[in-house]
C-alpha cells in the first residue's frame, strides 16, 4: 500500500474521525462494531470524509439469519435509502 500513501489508524473510529478532514480520502474501508447504531454513527461519519467521487466500503453485508448480531445490511441499506 506504500505507493498509495495509505495509514492504518488502530483507535476507535470515533477517534480517528476527528483526525481526517471532511473530504480528503479517496476511499474508505469501514469494518468496526456491526450493530446498528454503530454502524450508522460511521456511515454518517466517514462518508463526509470522502470526497466526491471516492468509495466508501466495508464488512459483512449480510441479512444471514444465523447471525442476527450482524446488523450491517439493513443499516447500511437505510442509511442509503
């Protein structure tokens, strides 16, 4: 990833948030706490740190019943309703 200037931030994403100005990422990779207010709170977050253009991905969209702790589908899926 050197090519690409890329820095992994190991702190609660929060935290991170607050370091990276609204707009300056070409691209986001999102896999934090998978429940629903979690993962609104860094959809909400880090999309406005991406800037027009970019990509803004992630972890375990899935509705697999056997996992019901795993929320992210249906947020990511309102949150981009």
């Amino acid at each position: 990833m050197k090519p690409y200037q890329c820095r992994v931030l190991r702190m609660r994403s929060d935290e991170a948030m607050a370091l990276i100005p609204d707009g300056s990422l070409d691209f986001v990779y999102i896999d934090g706490n998978h429940e629903e207010p979690f993962i609104t709170q860094d959809l909400a977050g880090w999309s406005v740190k991406v800037r027009p253009g970019g990509m803004v991905a992630g972890h375990d969209y899935t509705d697999r019943k056997d996992r019901p702790n795993i929320q992210v589908k249906q947020s990511v899926d309102r949150f981009t309703q």
